[in-house]
C-alpha cells in the first residue's frame, strides 16, 4: 500500500456519487484497464492508494472496497458525517480494521454484507463490540455456508425476525457454522414439539435422526442486518 487507506476521507466528502459503472468483478477489471476509474472519485482514490499493477490481491481488494463503498452510497451525507464527528478519536483504527477484514475476505459479496453490517454500527442498531464480532464470523465462515443458511431462514419466516427469536435448522450441513459462532448444536435427545414444528421441513410424521441447529444472538444479528435486504 502507498499510504495509509483511512475510508473516512471518503466518507465525509460531498456527497458521493453512484458508481457509473457495473462494479461486478468484470465491471471493476474493466474500469481499471481502460482508465475509466480515472472519472470516479472514490475508486480514483482506491486505486491510487493501492498498488493495483500486477498484483492479483490487490485487484480483489479492489473490487471489494467499491462493492463496499456502493453499498455505503445508501447512507446520507449528514449521517456519514454524524458518525464520523463522533468516532474523531478512533477512526483511523475502524479504518484500518475493515480494510483488513476486507482484504482477508475469499467472497467479494462480503464486502456488500459488511458494508451493511457497518451501516448498522453508524445508526447504533448494534455497538462497536458486536460490530467487531460480527466482522469476525464473515472472517470464519464460507459464502455458501451464509446462501444455505439465509434461504432456509427466508423459507422459515418469510424475511421477518426479531432479536430474541428462536430459529431451527435440521441437516449436517449446518455443522460448519457452529465454529463461525452463528448456529449452536442442540444436544438433548430429540426435537421440542413445542419449540420445532416439523411441518416446517416437510418432516411431519417421519423419524428425523440428522443433527439439529439453532442460531445464536450474533447469528440472528449477521442475518438481520447483514444478509436480509
């Protein structure tokens, strides 16, 4: 990196402006080939922050702070600013820990979801501690993982959830995201009819012998703020 990347300088510009551009992966790829960054301010800026040339990481890294930055568009000026005002002190620290969160990112569609996770930090719908712990599961978990667990979650209840509501996943493919902090394996013998209804998995009337989940408080937040539109 040619200097230090702080997203705040972006942040509390004039407004800013909707990237003219695709900025799906061929989209950024192409943008940065032909000089069109050249004509959008904030990629301009990324791209001469970074050492773009020849370097594969650091093309991703790209593309992955303009999917995060797209998704920060949403957010007004005066509340960018509001933010920024208050985390005066610390932000040089915030900025450095998402450009690593982003970097160390496999999935670009991580960045999107951070951008929203973050989102929720500024309006102070979740504190700094969770923000840092919700960075930490999209670190750990893979971008499949996330897809099979929201579409089940949708199918489940339709998009709406609450902060203290309880939602089961029946499936071993479930078991890779209890080390991401997101599901907890029920361990008892069986399935709580008063908890669980099998009607839910076209299960009713069957013995159903695959591992039972449930998701955390920190897993209903990355869900609620993060993965639902």
């Amino acid at each position: 990196m040619k200097r230090s990347f702080n997203i705040f300088e972006l942040m509390k510009n004039e407004p800013m402006k909707k990237i003219v551009i695709s900025v799906g992966e061929a989209g950024l790829d192409q943008a940065y080939d032909n000089g069109l960054i050249k004509s959008i301010p904030v990629l301009r800026t990324i791209a001469d922050t970074l050492e773009l040339i020849d370097s594969i990481r650091n093309r991703h890294l790209f593309i992955k702070l303009g999917l995060f930055f797209e998704e920060l568009y949403n957010i007004p000026l005066e509340d960018r600013r509001r933010f920024i005002e208050k985390h005066t002190k610390n932000q040089n620290k915030l900025s450095q820990q998402i450009l690593v969160y982003l970097d160390r990112q496999e999935a670009k569609e991580k960045a999107k979801i951070l951008a929203k996770v973050f989102s929720a930090f500024l309006y102070e719908k979740i504190d700094s501690a969770t923000f840092a712990r919700l960075c930490s599961i999209l670190d750990k978990v893979v971008i499949e993982d996330l897809n099979i667990l929201t579409n089940e979650f949708v199918r489940q209840t339709g998009s709406t959830i609450e902060d203290n509501q309880q939602i089961w996943f029946l499936g071993t493919e479930y078991e890779h995201l209890v080390a991401t902090g997101m599901v907890i394996e029920n361990t008892g013998f069986g399935l709580n009819p008063g908890q669980v209804s099998m009607n839910y998995f076209g299960l009713e009337g069957e013995v159903y012998e695959y591992s039972q989940f449930h998701l955390t408080h920190l897993g209903i937040k990355l869900i609620k703020y993060g993965l639902l539109d």
